[in-house]
C-alpha cells in the first residue's frame, strides 16, 4: 500500500472518525514502528508499517459493517464509559467486528443511529458543510404558536451562535403539550432540547427519526440491523453533497420568554 496520512488510515481502521483520530494523535496514544507520533499530516504505511492506538495493533477492516440501531435511553452513545454506564456498544454485543458510533444521541434521547467502520463515511456524515439531515419527533410542554415555531425555523441564538434554519411541523397537539417534527443539519450538542427550551417550550421526550435518507418505523426499540446496499449508496450520496452557505446576523439571544407550566414546576 501507498502511504497515507496517519489520521485518514485511522479512520479507515474503523478506530474513530478522522477528526477523533487527529485527538488521538494529539493526545499521544499512537505509535508507529514504536515511535510516538503527534504531527498532523504524518504519513505511514498501513501495509507494511505497525500502528498502534493504545498499544493495540490496528488492521484496515475486510469488510465495511453499518448497523442502524434503534437506541432506548438510558445509554450513552460511545464505545466505552468512564462512569460505567451502559453504553450502546452493549446492544450489539454479537456484532464481532470494531464499530463506533456516528455521532450522538443524548443518554435520555432514542432514536436511530448509524454505527460503522468506514472511517470516509463516518467524518463526511459528521461533517457540517455536508449538511445530513436529521429528523427529530420531540414532545414539548405547552404547545408553541406561530411566533415560537418561526422562531425555531429562523434559527435560535445559543452561547452566541445563531443555529442554521430547521424545518418545523406541528404532528399534533393535546392540552398541555405538543409534539414537533424537527430537522436540524448541524451536530450541535443537545441542539434539538436547546432550542426548544429557548422558545419556552422544554422537551419532555426527544426521538430521532431519520438520518438522510434512512427512516426505519419498524426497527424496535434497542434492535439493530445491518444496512443494505442500496441504503449505503443513498447515504453515500447525501453524504457527498455540500450545504450551501447560509450567512446569519449575530442577535442577541436574551429575549425574555413565556413561562410554561414546566417552569413552574421547576420553580
């Protein structure tokens, strides 16, 4: 094999995405040929040279797995937990070969999500300039009128930063609260709860519903399944598109908001 930058053969290994690989590198936790290597754009030889992360010898997959999991909450999207809680690695036990999750899931947030060992696809999914939708189904307390939703879909300022325009539909509503079909194109963490806290109307229960193009309503909650071919070449194709840019004027985010019957519980 030709050589080729440390990060990328990482990401292709499966062992995390190319940015996470980059950290790893950073942090010192690989080594090639025994050398500890902490320069970006470093070259190696996946053929021929011994990388290690952690001290574990990695090997490029020969074979491309992607699972779609239904996650429950209660789990912590990641490979391992500093706090031993249970995490998502823990509902595919049978799955043999060295996956990771693309991207996240809060613990108290289910929904679908994409676990692989194709590194390229992984960061391009993750990656803000592709833009991959994300559809969300949250139930909020008290039920938004059109000012909050226009707000929503306009883009609401958090910690600075105004978040992009997300498409926003009302699936229902009944007494006290409501539920809305939400979808984001950034990774923002906790983005969809954010924003729906900003507008006065706090999530209740958040589930994902759609990642691109895949939706599964009949994937049970905390199963799993492999992709088809034909899903990962939709993937693959959204995931190659590039989100054009949408220019925000930076406002300030201290509106003052309704009070909800979910404050005044709080309070």
């Amino acid at each position: 094999m030709s050589q080729e930058r440390l990060q990328k053969i990482l990401s292709q290994a499966g062992v995390a995405s190319r940015r996470a690989s980059e950290q790893l590198m950073l942090d010192g936790r690989v080594t090639v040929n025994g050398t500890t290597l902490r320069e970006l754009g470093t070259k190696a030889d996946a053929g021929r040279d011994d990388i290690r992360v952690d001290g574990r010898r990695i090997k490029i997959p020969e074979r491309r797995r992607y699972i779609l999991l239904n996650k429950p909450r209660g789990y912590v999207t990641t490979r391992s937990d500093p706090n031993h809680r249970p995490t998502v690695i823990d509902l595919i036990a049978d799955v043999r070969d060295y996956v990771y999750p693309v991207g996240r899931l809060d613990f108290d947030t289910e929904g679908l999500l994409i676990l692989t060992n194709d590194g390229e696809l992984a960061a391009r999914l993750t990656h803000p300039r592709h833009g991959i939708a994300r559809v969300y189904e949250a139930r909020v307390l008290g039920v938004p009128d059109t000012h909050d939703l226009a707000r929503l879909a306009k883009g609401i300022v958090i910690e600075g930063r105004r978040t992009q325009p997300a498409l926003v539909t009302v699936l229902y509503s009944r007494g006290d609260d409501a539920t809305l079909e939400i979808t984001v194109r950034e990774g923002r963490n906790r983005q969809v709860r954010n924003m729906c806290e900003a507008i006065g109307h706090p999530v209740s229960s958040l589930r994902r519903v759609a990642i691109g193009p895949i939706r599964d309503p009949t994937l049970r909650l905390g199963r799993w399944r492999e992709l088809g071919a034909a899903e990962v070449r939709r993937l693959q194709t959204a995931a190659s598109a590039t989100l054009p840019t949408v220019k925000v004027k930076a406002e300030d985010a201290k509106r003052p908001r309704k009070k909800t019957s979910g404050d005044q519980r709080r309070s």
